[in-house]
C-alpha cells in the first residue's frame, strides 16, 4: 500500500539512514570505563535497533507521534511542507538529545533540571514522544499528563541501565563535537575518538559508512582512492536527503564553487521509491560533449554503453531553456538528458568500470 503522508516516506527514508553497525568497529575507553567492551557493543546494538524500530513506527503511525500529517495528494515534492516532514521523525531523539545533554546521571538516573529544559528544548508535540518513548522502556518522572512542569524530570531506562549510561555519553559526544546528525542516524563512529574528538566524515568513510552492500562500500574507497591519487580534490557534497561527495580537478576550482566532475551520492532524489532498492548509491559524471565520447562509447562494455541508452524525464526546461542539458543520438535512437540540477550522467556504478567512467569525463567534459 502506498503511503498516505510524506512524513510516512520520510520516516522510512531516516529508518534506512541508521548506520549499519561494522563487525570490526572499536569503542575509545571513554565509552568503556563503566562496562566492559562486549557490555557496550550489546547496549549499542539495542541502541541502534531503538532507532530504526521508532522510525519504523513513525512510519506506520505517525499521528501517534505526533507528526506533521501532510497528504501527499496535496503537497508536492520540494514544498515546505515535504522538507517539514523530512525533519519530524527526528523528533524524538532530538528531545532525548535535549534530555540527555541537559542532564546529569547519577544512580542510573539522568537528572534534567526543568528551567535549561524548556531552555534548549524547542522539539514541537513532545507530549506524544514521551507518551510513546515509554513504550521503548524509557521512564519519566517530573511530567504531568506527559508534559513538562515545574519540576525537574528523571529519566531512567530500568531494563538495561548501561544502556542510558551510553546513550547520553553518545549524546554528550555529539553536543562537544557539534556532531548531532549523526546522533540522529546512531553512528557508530561516534564510539571511536574520545568525548571532545570527532576524526571521522571528512573522506570516502562519510559516503561508505551510509550505503547497503559491501559492493557499493568498495566501489567509494576505489573511487577515492583513485580520484584523489590523480590530484583531484573534494569536498562533502550532499543534498536534503542524501550524503555525498564531489571531486574537483583543482583546489581553486573547489573553492571558488566552481563544476565538479565526479560525484557519489549515497542514494537518488527518488526517495520514495529508492528506499526498496537493495542498492541505492549514484555515480554523477559531468559529459558536456557527447560527441568527442562517441568513438570511445563503441569500445566500451555494455555496462558502460548502457548509461547512455535512456532519457530524463519530467524536465519542465527540457530542450528550450535547460541549457546544460544533453541531447544525442545513439545506435540510430535519439535520447536526452536534464542537467538543470546534477550532471547529465547519473547511474549506478560498477568497480570494474571506473577506467571508463575516468575516459569519458575527461572526453567530454569540455564542449
């Protein structure tokens, strides 16, 4: 069945985002001063699986949530209303965030002074997040009807106490390093540094750590590695709703904002239907010129020709006015493709392909 509310897909979308947790990761000994390491990896898991079952549910009731009910029927992509609803699902670990970071644990107990609550707090409906937070096992004390008073509010989580212990040191980590969207993804290299360092997100792991098979995570490092061992330099280049990268022939060129040539995105615009898909990453290549690409199109595998051989849709500039635009003909069939937004070339890629993916841009990034 299709669903009925954007925030439905967006909160699908933010329970595929949680990262998957690494079987080779390490915790720093700030994370484990309390508990021994195996104690923290299983609190983690919990953690993690807290994630995507709130998310999860969000998605399949979010007006017990609270959440922002804009029809999809009415409200198209891009409106305020859908980017809205991108963000309500983080609802609920941003007033934990806010809980945690406020207080202070003593007795397995966090003890969040009312006034610097309702301070930092600016989370909307939080009387049905700490309604529901409670059925994640999460105990509130200091609420009437579910709402903040007067008083100060305690939180404990009775069934796993190093569980709470971790969660606000993740919490805390986040707030010291200024690192809360990966508070709200639950990632686990926020385990590795130490409470005041984050030394992660800057290169390929940003894009590795988000994607869903090991083929897609060893198709980042080789492109990386290889781009960047040509001189190439890059930056975080991602979107509202993906992460990514962009690779620049110069560092002056990058800095002044100037075309990239290569870019991997961690998943499609499509975020309603790309959520499905097994893989979701893209490769983008900047082919201005079709033409001085032909000759070399004919020797390449079909996995390569293949990129060429279908058209962009749904492009209200299509022909007239979207001037980076790119039309063709190809094996006697005529195809075009937008760049109003991204480069012409937009697919998902294949390791043993990247010699040619290198070739065409270099071809035809001039017209």
């Amino acid at each position: 069945m299709s669903d009925k509310y954007w925030v439905s897909v967006w909160a699908k979308l933010r329970r595929d985002e949680v990262i998957r947790i690494p079987q080779d990761y390490t915790g720093h000994p700030d994370f484990t001063a309390n508990a021994d390491e195996s104690e923290i990896r299983r609190s983690f898991a919990q953690i993690n699986t807290l994630y995507t079952n709130i998310y999860g549910d969000i998605a399949e009731q979010p007006e017990k949530f609270g959440m922002p009910l804009y029809l999809k029927e009415q409200y198209r992509v891009f409106s305020q209303q859908w980017r809205d609803s991108g963000q309500a699902p983080y609802r609920p670990f941003i007033l934990l965030y806010n809980l945690f970071t406020c207080g202070e644990i003593t007795d397995d107990v966090i003890h969040v002074p009312a006034v610097k609550f309702k301070t930092s707090n600016k989370v909307k409906q939080i009387h049905f997040l700490f309604g529901k937070l409670r059925d994640y096992g999460f105990v509130f004390e200091g609420l009437k009807n579910n709402k903040p008073t007067d008083n100060d509010i305690a939180v404990s989580y009775p069934d796993n106490s190093v569980l709470l212990s971790l969660f606000k040191k993740l919490a805390d980590k986040a707030g010291n390093t200024k690192r809360l969207d990966d508070f709200l993804c639950c990632h686990f290299r926020l385990l590795q540094d130490g409470m005041n360092t984050a030394d992660y997100g800057y290169g390929a792991d940003d894009v590795a750590d988000r994607v869903h098979t090991e083929a897609e995570k060893e198709f980042v490092y080789k492109m990386d590695e290889t781009l960047t061992s040509m001189g190439m330099c890059r930056k975080p280049y991602g979107g509202f709703e993906c992460h990514g990268l962009a690779y620049y022939n110069s560092e002056k060129t990058m800095n002044s904002k100037g075309p990239y040539s290569f870019r991997i995105v961690s998943r499609d615009p499509d975020i309603e239907n790309n959520i499905h898909e097994t893989e979701k990453m893209y490769l983008m290549l900047r082919v201005r010129n079709f033409e001085r690409c032909r000759e070399y199109i004919t020797s390449c595998p079909e996995s390569v020709r293949k990129i060429f051989m279908f058209s962009d849709t749904g492009c209200a500039n299509r022909y007239s006015n979207c001037k980076h635009g790119l039309a063709y003909e190809l094996d006697g069939v005529s195809y075009w493709k937008c760049g109003c937004c991204s480069p012409t070339l937009r697919f998902k890629p294949r390791i043993e392909d990247i010699p040619h993916y290198i070739k065409l841009v270099e071809l035809g990034d001039k017209k």
